[in-house]
C-alpha cells in the first residue's frame, strides 16, 4: 500500500465514523435551523429559470469551442461570484482553458441515394435530417458521390488478427459502419485490448488511411460531434431508413451481418453496389480554445481545508447543426443547475464547512471528454486529497434518486442515503461498483474513475419525460425541477455533513 492510497483509506475511514454522529449529535442542534433555512431556499422555480436561461438561442447548444459556449460559462462564473463562490480557475478567474478546435456546421448538408431503374435512368431518394440522417457535426467540408463499401466496424487490428478492410478497396468511396467493436463484454480484461479501436476518431482515421473518401456511421440518428475532423472526409450519421434502402436487395440486414462478426471475430465486409451522395457545408476552427469553470468554497479548518470535495458536471452540450439545435436541457443544463442550487445554498448559508468543495463545469464533454481529461491531467487539488468526485449528467428527469459510488467510497454513499432519509423522502437506489470498467470511458466520472479518484454519481430514476438524446427536443421542457429541486436539496445536506465528518460537526 502507498502512501497515496494509505491516505485516501484514512480519509474514508474517518468520514465513515463520523456519519452517524454528525447528523444525529447535531439534528436537536441550533444549527438546524440555519440548515433548514436555506434548504427551503432552493427552488424547483429557480432552477427552471436557470434551466430557460442555458437552453437559451443565445448559448445555440454550448458546442464547446465556440463563443455561445463561452457566454454559457460566462453566465455560469457570473453566478458563482454573485453567491461569494470564489473562482478556482487560471490565473485567478473563473476559467481553466485548454485547446478545443471546432467545426461549425453551416446546413443541414443532404444525403441521397442513387437508384438506377432498368431503363438506365437515375432516380434519387432524399433523406431528411434529423430524422433520418444527422450532419456529420465535424464533417470535412464538401461533397462526395461514391458506391458505399460496408466495413462491418471499421477497425484495423492487426495484433488482435481482426481486419474490417482486409482485402477490400474503398479508394475514394463512402465506407459505412457500425459503432464499438465485435468484443463486447467491456467488464472483461480481454476488452482492454480492443478499447482503443472503439473511438470515433479512431475510426474516421482508419477509413482516411484507407483512402475512403466519405464515411456513414451507423450510430442511430442523433448529434455525435465527436468524431474528429479530417478535411476532404465527408461523415454523416445514418439512421434506420437509409442503412436498410443500402441494405436492399442483398440477402441479408447489418443486424446479422454484426451478429456473424460477433460470434465469429471474423470480418464481413463487401462492396454494396448503392451509389450514394453525402454533402455537407462547415467551417474548421482549428484555433478553438474552451474552458471549464471552476469556483470553490474554502473549507475552515487549517488541517481538512486541504481536502476537497468536487461536485462536477459537463455545461458543454452537442450545439447546433445548420438550424438543428440541440439545447443541451437533460444533457446536461439538468446536471449544472443542480450543482448551481446547491452551491448557491451552501455558500449563502454561512454554514461552515471544514473541508473545501470545488464546483467543476466542464467544457468539451460531447468532444471527447476534453474538460474532464483536461482537469485530470491538469487538477486544481491533489488526487490524494481529494475525497471523491461526485458527477452530475442528466439529472433531473422522474420521481426517484440513485448514488452510485465506485468501491473505494462505497461508504460515503450513507451520507446520501440518510439525507434523503431524514428530510427529502423519495425513493432512492444505492449501489456500489466493485467492477472494473475496461471500455471506452463515456463520462466524465468515468475519466475521474479511469485516473484514480474516488469516483459516485448522483442520478434520477423513473423518468417521466421522454429523452431525446442528442437530439431536438432536449430542452427546458426536458426535466422535471421537481426532482432538480431534491437532487439539490440532497447535495446541499450530504455536503456540509460530509465537508465537516471528522470533527465536532457543523
Ligand atoms: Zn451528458
């Protein structure tokens, strides 16, 4: 045991012995008044109006990388420094910036097909966004017309024996794919060699290497801005109308053709024989630079103050794609404005706090994880003091709660449990991974887990709004501020018991 872990062990420890007596010794206190103050301070009424304002054109979906983004974590930093939360980003602001270039989506773009009757005439089908196919949202610029070669997942291994372009020539031609890889069980270490050919960027590299001039992704249809940008590569995401007009006529459905590679680890893929057109029209910012905003309550102690409790979650969103926008309410303005009310009460309630809390809102989340990585690599406090990141994305939709937390503060969780126990009352799920994750890490928590912090989530269950994920429609509208006004409610109560476990309690 090192001396890194030996420290995050103590600090665990100390907090679990201190839960019960925290909320107990002081529930008849005097404080409780002041607890409960500004606990009805937070309000679902707020919280939308916090809401309209993020999902607002003004932001045009909080694309990291571009200046509506920037104005979204201008308004965020606005906020913390009106509640007294003091900016923990460079330099003395609010900010911590990184490099984030971006692409610009100008229109729609179109997809067609190209039919050709008996005779040797042309007829041609044309798709619609977003409904039927989804603007590659960082697609090189221009048109290309080309057969369409199946790759089955689009992946070059030749380590793992396994090659989608094996034999098979897409020189100049639209190379359509499926998302993931053919291993599947990301719980199992075997996964850990597949991982890195699971990336969208990976795959757009690939089908360029190859030659490829223009790539479809079968990734449903909806917003996946983070396959990264190669001039000349044409992307567009397709849904299930186009993928099975490609499908025709040939005996067989991606479905089984994905099943046989699954089974059989065995590439599948042939030319289709579907002429096809995609085009789009963007804009490459290779200049771009984002931030995450960051603002912290200093704890009170000289000794705990140096500990710190993160509450995170991502203000970037998919943006806005020729006129389709995506204004980012459940994924994830839900997420920022419960953090937001609970930082907004734990700072006006004067409460002390022993241990420090850091408000993190990351940009470039939807591009890869940016901000997270970005922290990570670059923290404000230590990993060894800090106690754990808890992550917020898409919260605010149902009737119930859930926290999670990975083993190593699988205790922590109680704080949680006895808060909405004790004053909140929804149903509420707890569970603790034990398991380790060898995928692709998909959120923020994820890269905080992947690094080696103590990682839980906060979450809503029993939705009551339909979702729509990464697509129109994922607005104000989204959420219920109902359930946001709990989940802050139990951010404000856990946080100040378990920023002052340890000691005499607040
Ligand atoms: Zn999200």
């Amino acid at each position: 045991m090192n001396f890194l872990f030996s420290r995050v062990v103590f600090i665990t420890q100390t907090l679990i012995l201190s839960i019960v007596l925290s909320f107990s010794a002081n529930a008849q206190d005097a404080d409780e008044q002041l607890l409960l103050k500004h606990f009805h301070s937070i309000s679902s009424e707020e919280i939308a109006g916090w809401m309209t304002e993020l999902c607002s054109p003004e932001y045009n979906g909080r694309l990291a990388g571009t200046p509506e983004y920037l104005a979204s974590a201008g308004w965020v930093a606005g906020m913390l420094h009106d509640w007294g939360i003091k900016p923990a980003g460079d330099n003395g602001s609010y900010f911590q910036w990184f490099d984030q270039p971006y692409t610009v989506v100008n229109d729609e773009g179109s997809l067609q097909l190209h039919i050709t009757r008996k005779d040797g005439t042309d007829i041609v089908k044309s798709y619609r966004a977003p409904s039927e196919y989804y603007p590659g949202m960082n697609s090189g610029s221009g048109e290309v017309t080309a057969e369409v070669v199946y790759v089955g997942y689009g992946v070059t291994a030749p380590e793992l024996n396994y090659d989608d372009y094996k034999g098979i020539d897409v020189k100049g031609k639209i190379v359509l794919m499926n998302r993931d890889v053919p291993y599947k069980d990301a719980l199992n270490p075997e996964y850990a060699k597949w991982v890195r050919y699971c990336y969208h960027q990976y795959k757009v590299e690939n089908a360029a290497q190859h030659g490829a001039a223009g790539m479809l992704y079968i990734d449903g249809n909806s917003a996946n801005p983070n396959i990264s940008y190669i001039e000349n590569m044409i992307v567009c995401g397709i849904g299930p109308e186009p993928l099975a007009d490609i499908f025709a006529g040939l005996g067989k459905t991606n479905t089984a053709v994905t099943g046989q590679i699954d089974k059989s680890f065995k590439p599948v893929s042939f030319a289709t024989g579907k002429t096809m057109t995609i085009k789009a029209n963007t804009t490459r910012h290779p200049e771009g630079r984002t931030c995450n905003v960051a603002g912290i309550i200093e704890g009170s102690e000289p000794v705990l103050k140096e500990e710190v409790i993160i509450l995170g979650a991502h203000l970037d969103a998919v943006g806005n794609a020729g006129g389709i926008l995506v204004q980012g309410g459940f994924d994830n303005a839900s997420g920022v404005a419960d953090i937001m009310a609970a930082a907004k009460a734990l700072a006006g309630s004067g409460i002390k706090l022993k241990r420090t809390l850091l408000f993190l809102f990351f940009g470039g989340e939807e591009t890869g994880l940016v901000g997270s990585k970005y922290y990570t690599a670059n923290p404000i406090f230590h990993k060894e003091k800090t106690v754990t990141y808890i992550n917020l994305d898409m919260v605010g939709n149902g009737t119930g709660l859930a926290v999670n937390a990975s083993a190593s503060c699988a205790p922590l969780m109680e704080y949680f449990k006895t808060a909405n126990s004790k004053y909140i009352h929804r149903p509420m799920r707890s569970s603790a991974s034990a398991v380790t994750y060898y995928g692709r890490p998909r959120s923020d928590g994820l890269v905080f887990l992947a690094d080696g912090f103590r990682t839980m989530d906060i979450s809503t269950t029993d939705g009551v709004k339909p979702v729509f994920y990464h697509l129109p429609g994922d607005d104000e509208t989204a959420v219920t501020p109902e359930i946001m006004e709990d989940v802050a409610k139990l951010l404000y109560l856990s946080l100040i018991v378990m920023a002052n476990a340890g000691m005499s309690g607040f």
